[in-house]
C-alpha cells in the first residue's frame, strides 16, 4: 500500500470538521514481535464528529455499526496485545483508551494522562500538506509526528493529540509503529463508539493481561460453558484444553511487541 494517498482538490477548514462528520483514514504499519523483523498493515479510521472522535480498525468501525443497528457485532481480539482503539472529547482534552477483554468482551476504558510535545521548527511536504516535526515522550517510546496546521484539528491516529493540527504520520524511534494519513472522507457516519463499563488502570490492566495469560480459559471453566471443535467436514474432533491453553500463550507471546513499553508484561517462555 503506499504511503500516502491524498486527494489534490482536498480542502478543509476547522468549521467544517466541527459541522460534519469527517473520517481520516490511516494506514498503521507496525511490527507484532520486537525480535522478528516482518510487519504487518492495517487501515484505521479516526472519525470526527462534533466535540467527539474515535479512533478504530475498519473491523471494529463495521462491527460498532452492526452493534448498534441490532445489538450484535463481529467480535473482538482474543487476546489484549494490539489494540488500538481510542475515544477523544476534543474541547475538553480527553482521551481514553478502549479495552475490550478476550472471550467475553467486557469494555473497560483507561484515561490517558496529557501529551508534553515539543513542537521542532523543521518543515517536510507530505503528500499535499505542508507539514512541521513535534517529538514526544509516551509509553517508554520516543515518537516522531509531522502535523499540517492546513487542517487545525487537534488530533491524530491513536491516542496522539493536542497539535496546532492534525497528524499527518507519526513513527516511534524503534521503527515498530508508524501511522500514516492515506485518505480523508468528508460524508455522514455514525459514530456509535463502544461503552466501556468503567475505568481502570494500567496497573487493573496488567493484572488483567497477567491472569489471562497464566489461564486463558478460566472465565469459559468458571461458567462451566461446554466447548466443541469441528474440522471442515463438520466432525466433532476432541479438544484438548491443555493444548489450547498453549497455544494461546504462544500467541501472546508471539505478539507481545505494545505501544506502551512501559507497561508491557514479560512473560515466560
């Protein structure tokens, strides 16, 4: 996917994006374990509406929709490492982070404390904005975001914010995450966020994470909820719980490279 895919004709002004609803579509490469050199992308959309925006995958804007048209979505991640989801109130400079747990899906929110950025005096033209560098401190990592105060919108990709402008792309100085701008849409969408049941901590999520990994399952067995497993013909095989708790961990481990190294668990191996 390239980089950046701006439209030329594209013009905004900060009254619009207060009067409708826009969607700024980014591109995040990022690479799930800190030891393996492969990445993977996946498009995001941070929508804008009003006072609000939300940060999601295209997965969980389509899922959010479908939620609130009939109260069934498509699911969430099976385990805590790698999301992203996030919700700003704009005029009153709050962001949360939106975590949803495996299996069950109970929504839970952490607030994030403010950005101190340090706006640098350099310049570069990306796409078809004029854009200028800021450096931040957050999450153990060094981040490097180039904003165009062409668009002032105080936002970005994740949790970032609090520019005189919008993001434009943003890297940290490990070259584990990098979001880039690759669309912007100016239609009616509904912003249908996810209601998280309270806030927590990142201490309260840490022992979350650090429970579901010493045992994935143990909400499922606590239910007593009975487990099938099928092949493709349909055929019920036989499960063996010890195995899919292994498995499990494997892949938490195996994806175990978060934004927030500072909070990142270590885990055994």
């Amino acid at each position: 996917m390239k980089n950046i895919i701006l439209i030329s004709c594209f013009l905004i002004t900060f009254s619009t994006v207060l009067s409708q609803s826009t969607s700024f579509i980014y591109e995040l490469k990022y690479r799930p374990n800190a030891q393996k050199q492969y990445y993977k992308d996946q498009l995001f959309y941070l929508d804008v509406y009003g006072k609000e925006s939300i940060f999601r995958s295209q997965h969980e804007r389509t899922s959010d929709s479908l939620i609130q048209k009939t109260g069934f979505g498509l699911g969430f991640k099976m385990n805590y490492n790698h999301q992203y989801y996030t919700q700003k109130i704009l005029t009153e400079n709050k962001v949360y982070r939106i975590i949803s747990t495996p299996i069950f899906s109970d929504i839970y929110s952490i607030p994030i404390a403010d950005l101190n950025w340090k706006v640098e005096s350099d310049k570069l033209k990306i796409g078809n904005f004029n854009c200028q560098r800021a450096e931040l401190l957050y999450g153990g990592r060094i981040w490097t975001a180039w904003f165009t105060q062409e668009i002032p919108l105080q936002d970005g990709p994740y949790i970032f914010h609090g520019l005189p402008g919008l993001i434009i792309k943003i890297s940290d100085d490990r070259s584990d995450f990098n979001f880039s701008l690759v669309k912007v849409e100016n239609k009616s969408v509904q912003i249908s966020p996810l209601k998280p049941k309270k806030e927590i901590t990142w201490e309260i999520l840490r022992k979350l994470e650090s429970d579901f990994y010493q045992d994935p399952y143990a909400e499922v067995k606590s239910r007593n909820i009975g487990y099938v497993n099928a092949n493709e013909k349909g055929e019920k095989i036989e499960i063996s719980m010890k195995k899919m708790t292994e498995s499990m961990q494997k892949n938490i481990r195996d994806n175990n490279n978060v934004i927030e190294l500072d909070q990142a668990l270590k885990y055994d191996y």
